[in-house]
C-alpha cells in the first residue's frame, strides 16, 4: 500500500512539472508557457552609446550698427556614454530678400541690401573651444555669435539663417544639423514718391506758373524708433523746397508712415537749377539704412526780371 501511496505522489509531481531532483524549477512546462511573461533578451533595451539633443534655442537678434551678444545653445546628451562633439562646420548665412523698391540709395547699396555678402561679420562665430565633452544624461552649451547687422547692407525685420553641422560621436547622428536664426533689428527709413517711382521728384512748371505741390512718403519699416531729419540743399541761384503741410521731421515709430507735402520755393531768377532732399536718421544706433536722398527737379521759366513760389 506504501509503494502504491508514493508511485500516485510521483506521477502528481510530474504532471506539476516539478523537476524529479527536487530543485523546484518548472523544467517540466512547455518552453512557451515557461516564457510566455518574460521579454526576449535585448527586445525592449535602450540602444546604448551617447545622444546628441537640443534643449534650448535662443531667440537671437543683432542691431544694426551694434556688434551682436553671445548666446548660449543648450545641449544633451540622454545616452549613457559619453558624448563627443569633435568638429563644427558653420554653414553660410542666407538673409530673407528684400521686398519692394528701395530709393535713394546708391547702386552699389541697392544691390547689397538683402543680398548677404556685404558685410565682413556675416556669418555665425562658435565661441566654444572643441571637443566639447557632455557626460552621459547631462547638458552642455554652445556659444555662439551672430553675425553682424552693418548699416547700409542689412534690414531691419528680416531673418539670417544658416545651418550649423555638429561632428559626433552619437551613433545616427554623426553629422548633426543645427539650424540658428537671427532677426535683424533697428530702423529702415523707405522713401516713396506718391504717384510715380523712383528717386527723382520733378517740380517743373512754365511760364511763371508755380509747379503743383508733390507728396513723399516716409516709413519706418523696422522694429525700433527713428528721429527723421529732412534736410532740403539747392544751388546758388535760391533754389528750395518747403514743407506745405504734414510730416516735418521728428520721431518715427517702427511700423508707422508719414507723408509730407512739398513745394517748390524761389525767391530770385525765373530760371533756376534742381536740389536735393535728404532724409537722415543721423549717427543714432540702430539705423540699419544710410540717409536717403531725393533728387528734386526743379525749372522755373519766365519770360524777365524775377520769379518766386
């Protein structure tokens, strides 16, 4: 009865899948059902080696006239080894176009405004000695310069962008890109002669007769303000214009417009040569464009003795 007792305990066990040695393990299961909880070795593990991410872009910005401040990158590095960064290729800056016409510049102005390639600082400066060394699961920073905003070349209100390219040790991520951007700030004084285009403002009349008033228009298109100078020159004959009615010089916000009516002015000879306007910011900081000048045509004719508007 004893033998027939343990023979009925054994065959439990080994329907449990208790092992015969006693050792409590569950070799008797079916490998699926044995690893049916169990993830298979390496399936959910964390690629291993260092990471490179940025965690903090500043928003950069450079006056014009005035060299930029050093700003700092945040980076990271969420690996577990060591990150490396070895090299950095600063890539060339590209600055947004210009829209509409400007006037009263020089040629050689015209075709440097917007075009990127006119000012010796344009491009980005990494103050950070390499290599740069971030331990895994901590920040570093990168410093960094803007280029320079050189009055006569850039605007306020546009963008300089370019794409840094980071060498590392990140496996995937060896040649990392950067993209920075910086607004440029400061004042832009545009001229617009209302009625017509380009640079040239004729006051012609004949006979006598007074030419009919002409209107300019002023705007600051930049993102600070502007005190405006309009300065009238002419020749030795007398020549001149005035101001009839609207803006006569003064504070110019960012994003605001004025117009002024001009007329001509003789007080001498009935034949008498053309001038110039010139509207000036002065030597103030932060006036991205050179003073504007306006050509002014001006003939008065009559047939003796002396005329005057």
């Amino acid at each position: 009865m004893l033998w027939l007792l343990t023979a009925a305990w054994l065959a439990a066990c080994g329907r449990l899948g208790f092992d015969a040695a006693g050792d409590g393990s569950h070799s008797g299961l079916p490998d699926a059902a044995a690893s049916a909880d169990a993830p298979a070795a390496g399936a959910d593990a964390a690629p291993a080696g260092p990471k490179v991410m940025v965690t903090g872009m500043p928003a950069m910005i450079a006056q014009c006239g005035i060299a930029p401040q050093t700003y700092q990158i945040m980076l990271a590095n969420p690996g577990d080894q060591e990150l490396a960064i070895t090299g950095i290729d600063v890539g060339a800056t590209t600055i947004e176009p210009v829209v509409g016409t400007l006037v009263g510049s020089s040629p050689a102005q015209r075709a440097a405004v917007g075009s990127g390639s006119g000012s010796p600082g344009n491009a980005y400066t990494v103050l950070t000695a390499l290599p740069l060394y971030i331990p895994a699961n901590t920040t570093g920073v990168l410093q960094l310069k803007p280029p320079d905003s050189t009055v006569g070349t850039d605007r306020a209100n546009t963008n300089k962008h370019a794409t840094l390219t980071l060498t590392t040790n990140a496996p995937g991520a060896e040649a990392f890109p950067l993209d920075v951007v910086t607004l440029v700030t400061g004042a832009n004084i545009d001229v617009a002669i209302v009625g017509t285009t380009g640079d040239v403002l004729n006051l012609n009349g004949t006979s006598g007769n007074c030419p009919a008033n002409r209107k300019i228009s002023v705007t600051n298109s930049g993102t600070q303000s502007v005190t405006l100078q309009t300065l009238a020159s002419g020749t030795s004959s007398g020549l001149g214009v005035e101001v009839a009615s609207g803006f006569n010089g003064g504070t110019l916000a960012g994003g605001a417009a004025a117009t002024t009516t001009f007329k001509p002015f003789t007080s001498s000879a009935c034949t008498v040569d053309g001038g110039t306007l010139i509207y000036s910011g002065g030597s103030a900081s932060g006036v991205c464009t050179t003073d504007v000048q306006i050509t002014v045509n001006l003939s008065i004719t009559g047939a003796s003795g002396s005329c005057s508007c």
